[in-house]
C-alpha cells in the first residue's frame, strides 16, 4: 500500500470527533492491506514503529533541509525498510547512516507524508486512532468480536501481531493466543477520580484502596531461574536491573508473572524522585541507583492463568508469594476509612491511592472503571512562548502551546526572562482553540514552519502530575501529563510561576 493512502485515513480520522466514522476509516484502510504491510501500518497509526526506538530526535529532524516530493510515490514497505535502517545504525558512522537515511526518506515524501512520518518519529501523532479506537478497527475489518480481538491484543503485547492474526486467512488463530510466560502483555491502566469517597461510589461496593507510588511500572516474568522485566511500554530493561532479578528469583514460584512498581532509593533506603528511576531504565550510567520493587498484582503462578480470577483472590496468592514486597493497601467499602488511608499514604509521600473494584479481573490495556486513580493535581501558572499550528480536526488553528516558567534570577537565561518547560495540546475545547487562534497572532515576533513564537505575556493554569529532568530544555525540567486549565487574563507575565519552583518538585 502507498503512504499517501494511509496519510488520507489519519487525516480523516482526526478530522472527526465520532468514534462509528473513525472505527469505519481505519477498518476500510486495514481490509486494503497486504498482510505484511499490517504490523507496519498498525505501528504508523500508533506512532509507535515496530522497530521500536529509531534513534532520531526533533534535533536531528529540524536540521534536515530537503525538497519534499511533488508526486507520493513511498509504500508503506519503503517507510519500514527506512525505519528498520535508522533502529540498526550503531557504532562508528551511525549518525551518519541516520542522517542519510532521514534525508533519502524525506525526500521521497510529499509535504503531507512527511509531516506524517515527522510526528511518527517523535511519538506525536495525534489522530485520534488509540489503541481502543484500532482494536474495535480490527475487529470489524476481519468480522471478528472486539472482545476477543481485545484479548488477543492484551495477552500478546502487540497489537499490530493482533491485527496480523485477525486479518489472516486462518480463523482459530486468533483464539489461541494465551498468557505465555516470558511475552510481556498490555498493562491493565485505570481511570481517575477526584476522590477516594468519588472511587467507592463508582465502583459501588468493597473496593481494594493501595498506595500509589512515585515510581515506573514494571512487569516481571520469571520462567525456572530466567528472569525478565519490561517497562510500562513493554521494553526488556532486565540487564540494568540486576537486583529486581534477584528479588524475583527469591520468591517460592518456578513461573509467575508479576505487576507492580519500582522505586529508586537513596543510601538510607528512602525514596528518590522518579527521575532516577527512568534513568536506570533508559542508560547503563545510572548503575549507583539502587531499584526496589513492590508488587499489586499476580497474573500467572505454576501453571495457573490469574487474569480471569477476581482481585480478591490475585491478592491473596501475592500475599502468600511476596508478602514482604507488595504494595501496601487495604478492603474496604468504608469512605471514612479509605479517605484516612489515602490521606496517610499522602504523608507519607506518596502519589496518592489507587482504588480497585474487589471483583474485577485483570483486563489489560484498557482504561476502564475497575481501577481508579486518586491523587492531588498540581497546578501552575505559566506563559505561552509559542502555538504550534493543528492538523486534523484542528487544521487550521493554533493547537500545541509552548510553555515557559519564569526565571527571576536569570539562571538559565535573561534575569526575567522565560524558560520553556513543556508543550501540551490537552484540555483545550473548541472555543479557547478559537481564541488563541485570534490572539496570538496579535502578538507574533516570528514564525517556523511549524509555530507562531508570541511575546511572552499571556498566562495560562496548566494542571500537571508532577515535573521530571529533562535535557530537552534549558532548564532540566519538563511537566509530566500536562493540561490546560484555563487561561489567566487577571495575571501578568511577572506573576507566572518560577523554574525554581517547578525545579524544586525533583526534590
């Protein structure tokens, strides 16, 4: 299949809010598809190459300077065997390899294609076609129930190898994927809730309230004395952390397959900010970073599939494995009593509760109602530094805001002046897309292809879940989950909140 194809359906599906007409693109562009061009369609649409990590930054995407093509003429086979070009590039003359890679890719791209691919690379594509939305694609691209496809997708870890299985001519391919130790699934992910009382009521009876850590998801299986251990993004970081292993291989179990978190700690065993956690997740370096994990949840022990199996029981059989490492929590349907919990849990430093629905089974990769997640939102007022123009339904409108903090003392920059600290698209609705629209281009110093860059004097709340370092900007920090609140016209620039007390979060 062309690029071009697949460039028409993204833009069809972000050009529209309803769920039935972008179930109905995505399916009409699957059934067109080669059986090999699956996986690497699936990858394309999820901004996530099947490749994996391909070793490119946003650095070395502004530098490139090419002619982009006036006639599509890329396959989706030509974007994969590019992409598998820049994963493999190693050693001596990679970045090198890299470049010429990027720049033949971006040649042979019309405008359109590229600005495809660009946001592919970055992890930015913004089409609307989620991983919920895609699964239900499937299902009726190849006449299957979404449950079961939803299933597969879940217990293989992969959707694209899912929808490879259900488009296939083979139909019993599909129902036999299982819970295989050794092949990391999607993690099950919760919904939130402004409160623990909120929680209870949604899930309407006794309900599991746990500790929410500050740390980085981790799932665990371990098969006999071989041990691995992938990341939320089902990464095998099992080389850099040597003592999960260890901790793993000590429990009394020959097969299991464990959910939970993992917390840096400092010499006196007392937590480190989350920072120093995903740095021994993404380099060798951060080695004197010692790890300690803490489990919520067993999906497999000796032969024995637990996903079906209520929460109530997974807990027991974890309090009998790892008593000594699972996350602390209590059953209650009391609100009284779960508010004091969370509110402990709060003092004690963590992030908040998470509050679990006693029945539920483990249904990965969905953001369902079965878990709920409590926790403070913090909130910050900063100043817009540029607006990234939309595409898609927002095609035509400034979208993307450029966030700063101001630095009083001029660390970073100008005394006075502005650090960027992240950019977020999340939260705005159809009428503050509209204005900002009209707004900021009356206060336009420059433009790039890609953004209006604004004098820095509009204020606007940004609700965050907390900050991590970041060598991206200036300042060593970026918001994690940031979103729009509101705009803030009863504030000037010089009452925007400091880096300093955004800096001050990683401690």
């Amino acid at each position: 299949m062309e690029l071009n194809e697949l460039v028409a359906t993204t833009d069809a599906v972000a050009g529209t809010a309803a769920r039935r007409e972008k179930v109905a693109a995505l399916a009409a562009l699957l059934r067109g598809l080669a059986a090999d061009d699956v996986p690497v369609a699936v990858g394309l649409l999820l901004a996530r190459p099947r490749q994996g990590r391909l070793g490119v930054g946003w650095r070395g995407l502004d530098a490139l300077e090419v002619a982009h093509a006036e006639t599509p003429t890329l396959t989706l086979a030509d974007v994969d065997e590019a992409f598998t070009r820049l994963a493999d590039a190693e050693g001596a003359g990679s970045a090198t390899t890299r470049r010429d890679t990027l720049r033949a890719l971006a040649a042979r791209a019309t405008p359109g294609e590229w600005q495809l691919l660009r946001r592919v690379i970055l992890g930015e594509l913004r089409t609307g076609a989620l991983e919920g939305v895609l699964l239900d694609a499937v299902a009726a691209a190849a006449d299957r129930p979404a449950a079961v496809v939803r299933r597969a997708a879940m217990l293989s870890g992969d959707l694209g190898r899912t929808a490879a299985l259900a488009l296939s001519p083979d139909p019993e391919s599909l129902d036999a994927v299982g819970l295989e130790v050794g092949t990391p699934v999607l993690p099950m992910l919760a919904s939130t809730s402004a409160s623990t009382a909120d929680a209870l009521a949604t899930l309407g009876g006794t309900a599991s309230v746990e500790v929410k850590l500050d740390g980085a998801r981790i799932q665990v299986h371990r098969r006999g004395d071989d041990v691995a251990v992938y990341t939320r993004s089902l990464a095998d970081i099992t080389a850099r952390v040597a003592e999960i292993v260890e901790v793993v291989r000590s429990l009394p179990a020959e097969n299991v397959i464990l959910d939970g978190e993992t917390l840096a700690l400092d010499e006196s065993g007392a937590p480190r900010p989350f920072q120093d956690t995903m740095a021994r997740f993404g380099s060798d370096d951060a080695a004197d970073v010692a790890l300690r994990p803490w489990f919520f949840d067993v999906l497999h022990l000796d032969g024995r599939d637990l996903i079906d199996e209520p929460l109530t029981h997974r807990r027991a059989v974890l309090d009998r494995l790892a008593p000594g490492a699972r996350v602390p929590g209590i059953l209650t349907a009391d609100a009284a009593e779960a508010e004091e919990f969370a509110r402990r849990a709060l003092a004690d430093g963590h992030e908040g509760v998470m509050v679990k629905a006693a029945d539920s089974a483990y249904a990965a990769g969905r953001r369902g109602k079965a878990w709920l997640k409590v926790k403070p939102v913090l909130t910050f007022d900063l100043v817009v530094l540029g607006v990234e123009w939309g595409s898609g339904r927002r095609e035509g409108l400034l979208s993307n805001l450029h966030l700063g903090a101001r630095d009083v003392g001029g660390e970073f920059g100008e005394p006075g002046g502005f650090v960027m600290v992240g950019k977020t698209f999340k939260g705005l609705t159809d009428d503050l897309l509209a204005w900002q629209t009209a707004h900021f281009p009356q206060i336009e110093t420059h433009r790039t292809r890609h953004a209006v860059h604004v004098r820095p004097e509009t204020v606007v709340e940004i609700a965050v879940d907390g900050v991590q370092r970041s060598s991206r900007y200036t300042g060593g920090v970026a918001l994690r989950f940031a979103r729009v609140r509101g705009y803030r016209p009863d504030k000037s620039a010089a009452e925007a909140d400091t880096i300093s007390a955004l800096r001050a979060l990683l401690r």
